[in-house]
C-alpha cells in the first residue's frame, strides 16, 4: 500500500508557568493492602504510563454519566502527570488554541522521558481534526500537531507511532513517523462482521516485534508486526495487557466467567502467556484495568474500581513474579 501522506499543523506553542492544581481530592471506595493510592478523587481514569525515569505516572482524568447521576468531583478532565515522590497530581496545560476536554490516552513518552505525547480530538470550523500534543517536561511548553488518525504505541527508539487506519468495514494499523509525518501501512484487514477485529486494549513489545491486542469479545490476541496475518489468540477470557519493560513477562486482567470488562483481577505470566499466576493472593471485591509497569519491572500501577469511578494504585511484584531483568529496589516511597 502506498505512503500515506499529512500536514503537520502547529496549531500553538504556548510557554507555560507552574501547573494549575486539581481540586481538592475527596477519598472514596477503598484500597487494596500492601498498595498505595495515587489518586483520591472520584472520577474515572484511564491510560496510566509510568515515565522512563520513574519519576512520573502519566493519566487522563475522565468522568462518567449513569443516568442523571455524574461519578465526579468536578467536570475537570484531561492528562494528569502524578509525582510519584509527592503523590501531588499536577493537570498537564493545552495550547490555547485547543478545547479542553478532547484528549485521551495512551500516554507516549518521547526523547528518553523528557516529553509527553497524547491523542487530542478537536474541532476546527466545525470540522473533525487529530491531534497529537506533545508537551516538554524542561520547558513545560506544549504543542500540538495535525494527525491522520489515532496514535496508540510509540516504538521504545526512534520516532515511529504505531496508529489505528481502521476504517467501518476494515482492521487497520500503521506506523506514523513524527518527524517527517508520513505513515506507512502495517496492516489491513477486511471485517466480514461489526465486531471482527475490534480492539479496545493494545500493547507493543519492547523490542517492538509483536503486538498483544484486547479484543472486545474478551479475549488477548498476538499480532507479529511485519506479519501482515490477522492476530491469533493468546489468552482468553482477559483483557487489557501489557508487556514488562524487558519484554519476558505480560500482566493483564483475568475476566470472570460472564466476561464483565470491570471486574477482572490482574495476573502475570510468561512472554508466552505460560504460567500466569494472580499478582495478589486474594480476590478483589473491584476490578482492575490498565496495568503499568514500572521502568525496573518491580513495580506494577493499575487502575481500581467500576464503570463509574476508579483509583490509581500501585503495588510492588513479589519477587516470584518480576521480570527476569528487574532491578532489585531498595524500600520504596511508592508505598505505605
């Protein structure tokens, strides 16, 4: 398939000053022992990526409508940088030009950590525009950038962004390069039926060669990048996978039997889905999404709780169950 061309779009660099603080946090549902919580208000985050350094869990802070009833504080929402030193959630600022409201994750970390790329949709006169906005830790400046469609991976080196080229009747992926703003076809794939190749969770391997994807029939299935087949199954009953950050073990959900997406407890196991053992020894009366590994593979954080509202937690992997290039840590601040 030929290259698929797009303009890259400043639409601001905005110089900014110290973040603006997020409302005072009030405490709900409870926390699992032996983790910490990272967030203490009630709205529902998504996407958590912990930072290179180790330093920062990034997260976009959304809210959730059942009804008449909102599950939030406030209607503030967007992309949360959380200090992991301080526990202090600082709201990551948006050029002037872009509305509030229209980013969602995943979280990318660029140049080694230093910047903080994400998805953004908004509206231009009166027409759909893609955006990524990338905001520099150092000179806390942010910008954003036209996009064809959807990033959801950046490779681990250089600066490619896998993306979503899906159309209604096809599975597609492709790799955007954000320098030159070209992308190049990875893979299509014809749907003979709606929900066919339909995937709401993915995560890309360190060395970039394969691809696990959480489909929506509640299942994980493996795609080898450069393959060009269709993703084969991996594990079923799960969702929400991720490699650890050496590549040798995958956590991700265990879903119950009636596959309820906000109820499954985390597992991990091998690279290939072999020996999967539960991270805590008891089940859990909430559910869990969206694991995170820390940098040296010692540290897992997650999300805790329902459709409606969540937690941010984190909890040290027993020994047993970290990857085999961890790093020993000495005790962390991460927990309490």
């Amino acid at each position: 398939m030929p290259v698929v061309g797009f303009a890259a779009v400043f639409a601001a660099v905005l110089a900014c000053g110290p973040f603006p603080s997020l409302t005072e946090p009030t405490a709900v549902g409870s926390v699992i022992p032996g983790t910490r919580a990272l967030t203490h208000d009630r709205a529902y985050y998504e996407s958590p990526a912990w930072s290179p350094d180790g330093r920062y869990v990034a997260i976009f802070r959304n809210y959730r409508v059942s009804g008449d009833t909102i599950y939030a504080d406030t209607f503030e929402t967007g992309p949360v940088l959380i200090d992991l030193d301080s526990g202090d959630p600082l709201k990551i600022p948006l050029p002037s030009t872009v509305k509030e409201g229209g980013s969602s994750g995943p979280a990318m970390w660029l140049a080694g950590g230093r910047e903080l790329a994400f998805y953004h949709f908004d509206f231009v006169d009166g027409r759909p525009v893609a955006l990524i906005v990338r905001y520099d830790l150092e000179s806390q400046r942010t910008e954003a950038s036209e996009v064809c469609c959807a990033p959801l991976s950046i490779k681990a080196v250089g600066s490619e962004v896998l993306v979503n080229t899906s159309s209604d009747d096809s599975f597609g992926l492709g790799w955007l390069d954000l320098e030159t703003g070209q992308v190049i076809q990875e893979l299509s794939l014809p749907r003979d039926e709606p929900r066919q190749h339909q995937y709401r969770d993915i995560s890309l391997s360190p060395d970039a060669r394969a691809l696990l994807l959480g489909a929506v029939d509640g299942a994980i299935y493996r795609y080898a990048i450069g393959s060009g087949g269709p993703p084969v199954p991996f594990v079923s009953s799960a969702a929400s996978p991720a490699w650890s950050p050496d590549g040798s073990k995958v956590a991700y959900v265990s879903l119950p039997a009636n596959g309820d997406y906000y109820s499954g407890q985390l597992m991990i196991a091998n690279a290939d889905g072999s020996s999967p053992e539960p991270l805590f020894s008891e089940p859990q009366p909430r559910g869990m999404l969206s694991p995170a590994w820390s940098p040296d593979g010692t540290q897992i954080a997650f999300l805790y709780g329902t459709e409606h509202s969540n937690r941010l937690l984190v909890v040290e992997i027993p020994e047993r169950l970290r990857p085999t290039g961890a790093i020993p840590a000495p005790p962390s601040k991460a927990l309490q």
